[in-house]
C-alpha cells in the first residue's frame, strides 16, 4: 500500500504525529526540547498492521524533522529498528 499522498500531521496540541488513513489514525507520540525531538511511542491500529502504516509515518515524521532542522532522539523501540534497517536517516540523530 502506498502512503505517499497522505499529508503528515504534527498535532502540537497533543504531542503527535499522525497519518490517517483508511479513517484510522497512526500516531508516533513526542516530546521536543529545543531542537530535539524525542519520539518515544509509535502506534498503529490493528486494522491497519501488516499494511506498512507504521513504516510510512516514521518515514514521514523523519522527512519533517529533516525540513524543519530538527534532531531525533529514538527512544521508541520500532523507531530504532526502523534506524537499523535505514541507517541513512542517522544523520538526523542527537
């Protein structure tokens, strides 16, 4: 499945980022100090696991934290092992 044409959003009100897709919505919950943004929970909906949602929403919080000239903090465990299925993105690390 395909996630490119859904917009990122980063709810500041509650700490999130989210895609919505298929009316469910994935969230990765953060705090940010400064410039550091520390990503601490990822969760999907069942409905939407096994679909690359999860993927697509580290994928994209990681695109706006680069655009934005901000630096990542992982401490969501799916977060990491995205990190080391896709070292190149390191470069955003704290």
């Amino acid at each position: 499945m395909s996630y490119e044409d859904i917009q990122l959003v980063n709810n500041e009100a509650i700490h999130n980022f989210e895609l919505v897709i298929e009316a469910y919505r994935a969230f990765i919950d953060y705090k940010q100090k400064g410039d550091k943004v520390y990503l601490i929970h990822t969760e999907v909906p069942v409905e939407l696991k096994g679909k690359g949602a999860a993927e697509a929403i580290v994928e994209k919080t990681f695109i706006y934290l680069e655009e934005h000239n901000l630096k990542l903090v992982p401490l969501c465990t799916y977060v990491g092992l995205y990190l080391k299925r896709h070292p190149n993105w390191n470069r955003l690390l704290a």
